[in-house]
C-alpha cells in the first residue's frame, strides 16, 4: 500500500481519459509495442512534473522549507499498471512483459529519484530539484509482497546493504501482514528480485568486478575506497554479501524468472480436477486440455494465498484468451480479497465479459 498526497490507491486502473488523439492511434497501434510507447508518452504528458511540499515557497530559495515529493505514478511499476489497465479495459492483449516494459523505460524515458519524464520535462524538474533542500519519499505500509519489494526496492536503491543491515529494519517496518496474504521470508523476497554480490573463490573465472550500484555508494560514503579499481580486493571485501537494485537488462532476465515461478504457484490454485483450456509452455505436467466451452468448476475458497502468483496468473490467462481459467481460480478466492483488490478484479470482470459474450 502506497499512501501519498500525489496519488490515490486506486488511480492506477481507475477510468483513463485520455487526450493528443491517443484513442485513435491505438485503434491502429492495439497490440504493438508503439501502442505502448505511445499510452506512456501521453499519459507522462498528463501528470504534474513536480510536486512540493513545505513553508516558504515565497522566501529567498536559501530561506526555504521546501521538499519534493515522489509522483507514485512516474513510477515504473505504477506506469506498467497503467499500461496493463489500458490495454485490458479495451481488450487488447498486452504486447510487453513487466521486465521488457521497464528496460523499455529506461531506453526512452529520462529516470530522475526512481521517477520518468519525457525529455522537456525533465529539465524543469532538475531545476526544481536544485532548489529544495530534500525529496520526500512515499510512505510505505509494508503488509504484503507487493508493499515489501516496493519498500526493500526504496532502501537498497541509494544504500545496497547485507541480510543482517536489512533485516532488523525490515521486522520494524512489518504493518500486520494482510491475513489471507501467504507470509514470506525476507530472504526469499531478496533472492526472487534483487542480487546479492559475492567474489569468487580462488581459482573461479572472472574478476568479481564490484557492481556500479554497490560501487558508487561505497565510494561516496568511504573516503579510502574512493577511485579504487572494481576489482580491488579491499573493495571487494566491503561489497562482499550485500543486495542490491540490479540494472535493467539484468532485471528483465531476473523479473521473467520470478513470474516462471509464480505462474508454477498460480496452477495450483486451480480447482481439483480441473483441466485449463490453456498453459504456460513451460508447464508440460499439467493435466490435458479442455474445451474452451467446458463448464467452469468451483472448488473450495482458499484461506490463504499468494496474490502476486493470482495476477501473474490472470495477466496469462487474459494472453491466452483462457477465461474460463480464470474465472475458475478468482471463483476460489475470498469474495472481499476479489473485491479489494483493483487489479484482480479488473481481470476477473474482464473475463466474465468476454465468456458472458462467447455465450
């Protein structure tokens, strides 16, 4: 749960009005990764490209109180939600996986304190960052496994730090887990979506190069470390077993594991017996095929569950035009986790849509 004066909890699939022509050039652009680029651009365009809070906004700039606030929704993962939404809400398959969307991010958007802009708006917000004196981060309420990434994603950024560093903040930042969320270990948390820097053992291939994210936080809190070569054993030794935020390209590759092993979760919650009219590849144990026009089973409600592992399931049900499936799980789901949950319930209204249609 992010709570902020930026933005509300539930703008990230409210209804999108958007403007520039955008509603016509997706008509021609549905499904393509220009259709994408083209939603982001205009809604980058939309929303405010600073935010202030604070006294002083008259006095001299040296006199000032005055602190940014991070804009939750130039955030990458709030826009890879937008994007989803925008593209569900019209039918439209979406063309990009979360890690390819957020590389894509980075190649076309300029990134300032975790948020992006397009390029004439970032100007304004440099200038802007200069003359306030700190930025103001979203308050996080850590109660689930979305809120506990989003809060490790925010203190490793700017400061990769051990198991031992991380840990003890973490337990004090534990909100009262959601009661139907399967609880999670901090460790599983770290190893499913960031790194850890280790140096090799004597004799392995590789200089054990410290990375740059580790690197330049050392470097600027360590005078003596300071224009050491990555491969400085002393440095190395510094580095050695902390996590850290991993770049881009090695984030896509880490987020499409991490949803292989999700989806795994996700076709366990179908309901016994049940055959899915479609499957992940990868998934070759699973049980045959059905007809799509097959009766939808119901079986028990769930207790507890892993909701990161239902919506990376409903995001591949809704691919593969599988809405049975769909519908099949959400069916076992708490009727009040369905309904609080934005996300899920998009999917599910959705499927109910397009097999009420079939019929």
């Amino acid at each position: 749960q992010v709570t902020s004066t930026a933005v509300k909890q539930d703008l990230v699939i409210s209804a999108y009005k958007p403007n520039g022509g955008l509603e016509q050039r997706f008509k021609l652009e549905a499904g393509t990764e220009e259709g994408v680029w083209d939603f982001v651009r205009t809604h980058l365009r939309q929303l405010p490209v600073v935010v202030v809070s604070g006294s002083g906004h008259n006095l001299k700039p040296e006199t000032r109180n005055l602190k940014l606030e991070v804009i939750a929704e130039r955030q990458n993962y709030l826009l890879f939600d937008r994007m989803v939404a925008f593209h569900v809400q019209r039918g439209v398959t979406v063309p990009l996986s979360a890690g390819e969307f957020y590389q894509g991010l980075t190649q076309r958007f300029s990134e300032r304190d975790g948020m992006y802009f397009l390029p004439e708006q970032v100007a304004e917000y440099d200038k802007r960052r200069l003359t306030t004196k700190e930025l103001q981060q979203l308050q996080l309420i850590v109660n689930d496994e979305a809120s506990a990434i989003q809060w490790l994603k925010q203190q490793l950024t700017d400061k990769p730090q051990t198991f031992q560093e991380i840990h003890p903040q973490f337990m004090r930042e534990l909100g009262g887990w959601v009661k139907h969320e399967k609880p999670l270990e901090l460790l599983d948390l770290l190893r499913d979506n960031f790194l850890c820097y280790d140096v090799p053992a004597a004799g392995r291939a590789g200089k054990g190069e410290v990375p740059s994210q580790i690197h330049s936080y050392l470097s600027s809190n360590n005078r003596e470390l300071r224009n050491l070569p990555k491969d400085d054993p002393t440095l190395q030794a510094k580095a050695k077993d902390r996590w850290y935020v991993p770049d881009p390209n090695k984030a896509a590759d880490l987020e499409k594991l991490r949803e292989r092993a999700l989806l795994k979760e996700f076709w366990e919650y179908l309901p016994p017996g049940y055959k899915p009219a479609k499957r992940d590849a990868t998934q070759s144990t699973l049980p045959g095929l059905a007809a799509d026009s097959a009766p939808v089973p119901k079986g028990k409600k769930m207790r507890v569950l892993r909701l990161e592992a239902v919506r990376a399931g409903f995001k591949h049900c809704w691919q593969e035009r599988d809405y049975r499936t769909l519908i099949a799980v959400a069916q076992r789901i708490p009727e009040n986790v369905l309904q609080e949950d934005p996300k899920l319930l998009m999917w599910y209204d959705q499927a109910v849509t397009r097999v009420g249609g079939e019929g």
